[in-house]
C-alpha cells in the first residue's frame, strides 16, 4: 500500500502546491482558533475564580481553625499545648486534614497564640483621649521575622530559660503606625494586670511586609491601632479609648495564659494559583468538610474536641459559580455558532475540491480504482497537508495562551484537523460510489431533492425549532443542553435549506422575461446562475450561519453595552455630575459649561434631610427649576413630564407646591396636601401631581422634586450640578470643579460594571466569534467564486472571441453572482433579525453586563443591532461584486490563447 500510496501523494502535492498551502493555512488558522477556545475560557474563568476570593475579605477569603488550650491534664499539659513545637505539628496535621483540590499556601497562611480580649493597662503615659486607659491585644505568632521588617530595636525573645504561666515580664514588638499613635519607643514598658500580672517590655519596632496580606489580617489591631468609643445611647458623646496590639516572641506564649482567655490560632490562606474553575464543586467539597464533615472531625480528633472552623470561602464559591452559571451559557451559544461555520467551510473546502477534481476521480473509477482505494489515496494526499498544519495551530494556541488545560485544546485541534482529512475522502466517496462516464449537467435550478435529503432538512427543521422553543421557556440556564445552545446556529441552518429550497423559483420565473431583453449579457447571465454548481448550497449555508452568528453576537455585545450604559445614566443621573453637602460657588455653574464636552448644566438644590411633618422619615428633596430639569428628564428617558404640572402657581409665596414624586412617596401621601420640615428650618406645603419611578437628581425609590422657586433662597441653592455633553473631557471637569464638590462622570461609572474577568471574557469571546464567523463567510465566498474561475476565465475568452467588450465581460461576471450573493444578503438580515427576535424573551444579558443578577436599569434584554445586521451584508455584497470585477479585469489583461488551449479541463 505504501508503494501506491507515496507516489500518489508526492505527484499530487506537486501537481497542485497552491491548493496544498491554502488547505495548509486553512487548517492551521482553525486548528490554533479551536484550541485558543477552550484555553482562553480556562484562563478567563479561573481568573474570574481568583479574584472572586482574591478581593473578598479576609474572614471570607481564607479558613481561620481556633481551640483552646488544653486544659484537662495540668498547667504544664496546658503551657506545652501553646508552645511553638506543638503548634507547628498541629499545623501540618491541619495542613494534611485539607481536601484537595484546596491547596494552602504556607507563605501567606499563619498561626500561633492570642488572646481573645483586650487587656487595659494602667500606664498612665499612653494616650488617653477621654481619660480611658489604652487597652492592648496580645499575640505570639509565628514567622514574624519572614513578615516584617524591623526599623529599630530587635525582635522579642525569651531570656532566662522557657517562659510558663508564672512568667512576669516578656518582651513584645510594635508596628510602626502603633507606635506612632500609642507614643511607643525602644524600651517601653507597658504593665498588663492579670491572675499574676504581666510586664511587657518593647524590644523592637517592625513594619510590615506586606501589610494587606493574611498574616497581618488575622486580627488588624496588631498591625493598626483603633479608637474605640464605650457603648451608649445614641447620639450621646460616648468617651473613646485606644486599643493596639502587642507581637510577642513564639516561645512567650504559655506567659500570656496568666493574664486572660487565649486561643489557639491557625490562619490558612488557599494558593490562588491552585484555584481552577473546573475544580469549584471539589473545592466547596473541600471547605464542606473542614466546616462540617469528615474534616472537622478528623481537627477534633488531633486537636481538640472544641476546636471551631470559620471561613466564607464557600460564599465566595456560591457568588462565582452563579456568576458562571449565568455567563456560561452565553459562551457556549457564541462558540457554537462560529464553530459551525468553521466546520461547514472546511467541508465545503473539501467540497469543492472533489467537484473540481469530478473528472479525474471518474475517470480513476472507470478505469477499476475501488472506492476504499480511492478514498485511501485522498485521505493520505490531504492528511500529509493537514495532520502537520493541524499541529501547527496547536502549537500556536498552546503558546499564545499558556496556564490552561491541555486535553480540550489538543481534542479540539485533532477534531478540525479530522474533519479538513476526511471531507475530500467522503465527499468523493459520495460523488463516486457508482461508476458513471457522465453524470449530465449539475444544475441547481433543476433537480429535485432526494427522499433522504428532504427527511434531512426536515429533522433540522424540528430540532431547529425544538431549541427555539426550549430557549424561549428557559433561558440560558446551565441544564438547558446543547440543543438550546445550538438554538441561533439552527436558525441560520434552517434559513439556508429554505432559501435553497426557494433559489429555483425566482430563475424560472425571471429566465422568460430576460429572453425579451436587448442584448446578450443579462439572459447569459441569468442562464449561467441557473446551471451553477449544486455545491453553491454550502457557500450558502456558511453564508446565513456566519450572518445569524453576527446578528447574535453582536446583538448580544450591542445589549451589553447598552444596559452598562443606561445603568451608569440611572446611577450618576447624568453625562457628568458635581455634589457637595453644602452649597455650591455660585460661579462654578458657569466654569463647568465651558469646560470641553459640557453643552448645559441643570442646577438642583437637594436637601437629604427633609422631613415630613411628624419628623420621622427623611425623604430627598430636590429643588429645581422646572424647564430645565424637564429638558433633561427628557433627553435621559429618567421619569420625562411637562415642565408646566411642576411650576408654582401664580399668587402668594406660601402657597401649595406642585411636587414629582416616586411611586412610593406617592402611595404613602396620596393627592392630598402635606408638609414637609427643610434642612434650614423652614416649611413647604406640597402636593403631588405627578408620579414617576426614577428622576435625574435622586438615585433611589423615595424621593420629591418641587419647583426652587417656591423655596426659600436658602433652602433652593444649588449644591448638585448635573452636566450634559456627549464627550465630556474628565480632567477638564476635574479642574473646573476645582474640589468644589465630588465629581462623577457617567463614562467612569460605566467601567465599575465590568468587576469579573468572566464578564470581560465572554465580551472577547464574543468579539472573537463575530470576527471569526465574518472571516470563514468572507472565505466560504471566495473559496466558491474561485472553485468557478477557470471555467469563467475560459468564458470570457470565448465570448471574447465573438466580439464581447471588457465592459461587457465585468457586467456579465458582476449580474451571474448577483443572483446569488442577493439572497444570500436580504436572507442573512432576514435570518439575523429573526433569530434575535425569536431567542430575545430566552437571553438576559443582565449578568454579563453589571455581574449581577439584578441591574437599576432592570432586565438587559437582547435586540436586534442594526448594524450588525447591515454590515455583514453589505460586505457580502461588496466582495462579491468586487471579485467578479477583478477576474473580469484579469482576464482582460491575458491573451485569449492561453484560456482556450484544447484539451484543457475547465
């Protein structure tokens, strides 16, 4: 077989090495984009893993495992339970008792001794604020010296044989900033009252390495002081007191027994490099069993039987895997849908290269080439070309995206690289099972689908409209199957078979006029669109999924940002806005509409502590003129209404206020006059005419607006600027406002959204699969207006012959692929725009938008986009114009012989 094969395979490649490279960068380019996939959402979400426990505070971020001393066999059992040897072994014992895949990281994690209250000490010299003496935590933990530098003295230790409950004076370290604050030197001595009495001698002042790491985060009084108030009636002047913390020598621990309640500590920090999101389930199995399972058992048993585990890591897990869960779906439809295209255009190259090699495969048949021969011989010519291409791609993800997993990107490779090797052998198998000498005209406008075919088209049909359906009732959920996530893809296919179904109809129907038209071009241009190769319907089909997937991915991109945008608008009220407590200057109205960007400002006077008659409940009041602030309602769809139903009526000053208010103020007060107490001091009878939900000025479910002019001038001055302007210049409005008041622009608010790389992820993701689903239609197109340039090369040479201008010869190439690529065009918008209005009640991009299930702005719902619509169409239409022109124009530039050499196969 080899002796066959390898002659075949080498005379072939030389015969055609143009065919073998394209196939060659054809397989490399969507080998490296199938590997790249599943790479890239491995590093997305695994980011998305660690910062989700990364920013999570520290009691919710790591594993905090306490116990008592052990008291149940004498002091010197209780001094040894607390002492430095017997902590580390408890420490790797704990260490052992963690699950995989949760992985500790030693350097971050921590233990050894505290106490669990304060302890006053009666040294007059610390600071004493409202007469209260300074209290102080104590700790002997271990590693302090990894953790900290020392910026004086040296760090404490044990002098004098082992310290013990009858121990008197130890001695202990300071941070800096507690020092700073508690007026702590070098050789301080703080007295500490206990059972025996504690010295505490200072030795060394330290800062620490990294002050926001787990180490320092056990219990922050030991890195920072903290001023504390005794607890009292609201409102009353309740005395302070300073409490700070003291970093005593490991071996000092059993000392710390005589003075109050200790515990034991071990402070374990999972490796956020060990953090993976396929892992999450295992790893909330892992902290189940340390906070109640087999885990804790196992830490009763080697420890104590009271020994307690806190942690929120299983928190943080939940939040990130709804987050997933939500996003996931999402992903899988967008990868789908520019899979599929990259599938059918690798079977479509495969496709056309047996339909231009029709002539020799039949001739290799009649002539007694078996088909598992034929189809060997194929498969070996194309694996030579592919199989190395293949890994190619691989390579090229693998270094591209490194820290991912490596068995789904080296599966997805060897899928395409499968399918670039089996569409010729298959597809000729297909064409040539029978042996045939001639196989008459290849007409699509003519033969009819085969009982197979249809019974095909029509399973897609219902599976098609099964996941519609299914998508429609429920959503992207993470149990809603592959089906539904192949939902958008089934619309482009089903689009496809229709449009090929009806292609005929329109030929027929327009064949007989064009007959009766002056001149040759138009009737042979629709006639030669009538004989076009059937295997048009895979361009086709590539053509409408790659449009279904643009018209969805960029609907879904488009939905995204249009809810970050409106919910940053709901949040701000505005393009830009300045708030203070007080009153703004009044010039600054004036120095921020001249800032770059700035084309009006709305002044609001908003009084928080407005009260209702009865001084119970505060309710936001703000006062602005009417005309202007209805301008800007309007412009910001926030709660638009008349500026007439807002302006105080004609006649005394003290009369009743027309009021907006939001619909729960509105229930609570009805229509009926009410009065409402001012910040200042001064009343306002109110009365509201009108309801809305949101306003401009307030973010929030309770507020009023009134018209300023029916307020004291106190009360009605400004201290809210709301700025419009499409591209406001952030550092300009900085400058003019001049720290007047708290700046913040609608464009900053709108970056707060995205808190996840999963939410950045899958906006790329979705990027990608746009862009790669417009490439592989670009390349569906021109791989089929090239299978046909021979044969039109030889054409035009021909028509040439008889008298056929070049003009003539670019009308006649550009009016045979209209036919076509205009369907094609009218039914990719078509489709695209079905397709999200069918699958839009079944997607909520809420939680890719705002990375939350709840959004100000409500539900992000998907539309259709219409540029993603247009686009793509017009590009369709655009390359294929531009093509059929430049092969007119090419072969205008070559002489007539060349194209007509007989015994040429065209």
């Amino acid at each position: 077989m080899n002796h066959v094969t390898a002659p075949w395979v080498r005379t072939r490649l030389r015969a055609a090495p143009g065919a073998a490279v394209a196939l060659a960068v054809l397989v490399a380019l969507t080998a490296c984009l199938a590997a790249a996939f599943p790479r890239a959402l491995d590093r997305y979400t695994d980011a998305g893993l660690r910062q989700a426990v990364e920013h999570a505070p520290v009691d919710e971020s790591s594993i905090l495992v306490t116990a008592g001393p052990d008291l149940d066999a004498g002091v010197a059992h209780t001094e040894e339970s607390v002492r430095p040897e017997r902590l580390s072994a408890l420490y790797e014992s704990t260490l052992d008792t963690v699950e995989r895949p949760l992985v500790i990281d030693r350097k971050r994690s921590s233990y050894g001794v505290r106490t669990t209250e304060t302890v006053p000490s009666p040294d007059k010299w610390l600071p004493r604020p409202d007469g209260l003496p300074a209290e102080m935590l104590l700790a002997a933990p271990q590693g302090l010296a990894d953790h900290a530098r020392l910026r004086s003295g040296r760090l404490p230790e044990v002098t004098g044989g082992e310290a013990s409950v009858e121990t008197s004076e130890v001695q202990a370290a300071v941070t800096e900033e507690t020092a700073r604050t508690l007026h702590i030197e070098v050789g301080s001595v703080i007295h500490l009252p206990g059972s025996r009495g504690l010295t505490v001698r200072v030795t060394g002042i330290v800062a620490p390495e990294e002050a926001d790491s787990p180490y320092w985060s056990v219990d922050s009084l030991l890195r920072t002081p903290s001023l504390r108030r005794v607890p009292g009636p609201m409102g009353a002047s309740n005395p302070s007191y300073w409490v700070g913390g003291l970093l005593l020598a490991p071996e000092a621990a059993p000392a710390l027994l005589s003075v109050t309640t200790t515990v034991r500590y071990w402070h374990l920090t999972p490796d956020p490099d060990t953090l993976h999101s396929r892992d999450v389930d295992a790893l909330a199995s892992a902290v189940a069993s340390l906070e109640s399972g087999p885990g804790l058992e196992r830490l009763h048993a080697t420890i104590s039987p009271l020994t307690d585990v806190a942690t929120g890591l299983d928190a943080a897990f939940t939040t990130y895997e709804e987050l997933r869960s939500d996003i996931g779906p999402l992903i899988v439809v967008a990868a789908s849908g520019a899979g599929t295209v990259a599938v059918v255009v690798l079977l479509m190259a495969g496709g056309l290269a047996t339909d231009r090699r029709r002539a020799e495969l039949a001739l290799l048949r009649a002539r007694g080439a078996s088909v598992r021969g034929m189809a060997g011989r194929l498969l070996a010519e194309t694996a030579v070309v592919a199989v190395p291409a293949g890994a190619l791609g691989f390579g090229a993800a693998l270094l591209a995206l490194p820290g991912a997993r490596l068995l789904p990107a080296l599966w997805a490779a060897v899928a395409v690289t499968a399918v670039a090797c089996l569409a010729l052998p298959l597809r000729a198998v297909a064409a040539h099972h029978a042996v045939r000498i001639h196989d008459g005209r290849r007409d699509a406008a003519s033969p009819r689908a085969s009982r197979r075919r249809t019974v095909a088209e029509l399973t897609v049909v219902v599976l098609g409209l099964g996941a519609v359906e299914l998508l429609r009732r429920r959503g992207t959920t993470d149990g809603a199957g592959d089906l539904v996530a192949m939902a958008p893809v089934l619309v482009g296919v089903i689009a496809a078979l229709v449009l090929v179904r009806l292609y005929p109809l329109p030929l027929r129907q327009l064949a007989r006029p064009a007959r009766r038209l002056r001149g040759a071009v138009g009737p042979l241009a629709l006639a030669r669109a009538g004989r076009t190769s059937a295997s048009a319907v895979l361009p086709l089909l590539a053509l409408l999924t790659a449009f279904t997937v643009a018209a969805f991915g960029g609907s879904v991109l488009s939905g995204v940002a249009d809810a970050r945008d409106r919910a940053a608008l709901i949040s701000v009220g505005a393009d830009g806005r300045v708030e203070a407590e007080a009153a703004l200057p009044a010039g600054l109205t004036g120095r921020l509409g001249q800032a770059p960007g700035v084309r009006k400002v709305t002044e609001v006077g908003l009084d928080y502590q407005a009260r209702t008659n009865d001084g119970r409940q505060a309710l936001p009041l703000a006062a602005v003129d009417p005309g202007d602030y209805a301008a800007l309602a309007g412009r910001t769809d926030l709660g638009a209404f008349p500026a007439g139903e807002l302006r105080r009526p004609d006649g005394a000053e003290d009369a009743v206020l027309p009021a907006l208010a939001s619909p729960t103020v509105a229930e609570r007060f009805g229509d009926g006059t009410f009065q409402v107490r001012l910040a200042d001091g001064g009343h306002a009878t109110l009365r509201i005419v009108v309801v809305r939900d949101r306003t401009p000025a307030v973010y929030g479910d309770e507020f009023l607006v009134v018209d300023r002019a029916g307020l004291p001038a106190a009360a009605a001055r400004p201290n809210v600027l709301l700025l419009t302007g499409a591209d406001l210049d952030a550092g300009a409005v900085h400058r003019a406002a001049d720290d007047a008041g708290t700046v913040h622009l609608r464009s900053e608010e709108r970056g707060t959204f995205v808190d996840s790389p999963l939410q950045s992820g899958a906006e790329r993701i979705y990027t990608a699969a746009v862009a790669a689903g417009a490439g592989y239609a670009a390349l569906a197109l021109l791989l089929s207006l090239a299978s046909a340039a021979p044969e039109r090369a030889a054409l035009l040479a021909r028509l040439r012959t008889m008298g056929l201008t070049r003009a003539q010869g670019r009308r006649l190439l550009v009016l045979e692929s209209l036919p076509q690529a205009l369907p094609a065009a009218l039914g990719g918008i078509l489709t695209g725009w079905a397709a999200v209005r069918l699958l839009s009640p079944g997607i909520d991009l809420t939680t890719i938008a705002v990375s939350s299930t709840t959004s100000t702005a409500g539900r992000a719902e998907l539309s259709a986009d219409p540029w993603s619509l247009a686009v793509p169409a017009v590009a369709v239409l655009v390359l294929t114009v531009g093509v059929a022109a430049l092969q007119a124009w090419w072969s205008g530039r070559r002489g007539a012989v060349a194209e007509l050499r007989a015994g040429d196969a065209r």
